[in-house]
C-alpha cells in the first residue's frame, strides 16, 4: 500500500517549482549524490514536486517514491531552472561529442510508466544533458 506524506517538505524558495530535498544547493545537487554535473531534479508524481533524486524523495517523505509518466516532459535544470525540457530530444552534448548517446534515465524503456530514472546521469564527457546550459559546465 503506497502511503502518502501528510506534511510535505518545505520546497526551496530559490527555483520556480516546488522543489524539496536534502542539502540542496543553487544547482540541485544534493547531499546523498556527489557529482558536480549532476544537476537535474526529477519530477515526482506522488508528490506533484520535484526533487534532485530518489534518495532525496526517501529521506524527506513518508512514502514510496511514484515516477513522473514517461509521456510527460518531468525535469528541471538546476543550472538554468529551466523546467520541464524534453529528455527525449538529443542532448546538446552527445551531438557536440560525435556520439548519439541521450540521457539513459529520461529515455530508457520501461514496463511500467512510473519506473524511476537512475541517478546521477552524465554522458561520457561528464557532461550534465540540458541542452541550454552544457557550455557552462
């Protein structure tokens, strides 16, 4: 039985969705991952809020984490706090790098629509997948 939180978390004031978490920095790194290009919050559909990752939803909820649907457009850029880009479309990245490499958590098949993305993408170069912000890392 999926239980629901009854007091959510205080969302951080400095982006433009309800953003919740642990240790939240100005770019949506977290405490519980450590990885500077690591700046994308995942949209939760339990909560109807984002959070950098998983482990941030677990350690700041009473319930298990449900997954944004896959046909919906559910990311935020902690670098730019553009909201809800499309994962699907190439990344700037693996376009500039020669590769055809997109972000496996946004674009991976999956049974079910709410599995969640795996944390902490980044293509081969270290690159973080938006494609506004990948000139500034």
């Amino acid at each position: 039985m999926t239980r629901l939180t009854t007091h959510a978390p205080a969302t951080d004031p400095r982006f433009p969705v309800p953003l919740r978490g642990i240790d939240i920095d100005a770019e949506t790194r977290r405490a519980h991952w450590d990885d500077q290009v690591d700046v994308i919050a995942l949209r939760f559909a339990c909560c109807d809020a984002y959070y950098p990752g998983v482990s941030c939803h677990e350690a700041a909820t009473d319930h298990d984490p449900v997954g944004w649907p896959r046909d919906r457009l559910s990311l935020a850029c902690g670098l730019c706090h553009v909201v809800e880009y499309d994962p699907a479309v190439k990344c700037s990245a693996s376009v500039a790098s020669g590769t055809s490499e997109v972000p496996a958590r946004a674009t991976s098949d999956a049974s079910e629509q709410d599995r969640l993305p795996e944390p902490g993408w980044s293509n081969s170069r270290g690159l973080s997948c938006c494609p506004r912000c990948i000139l500034l890392l």
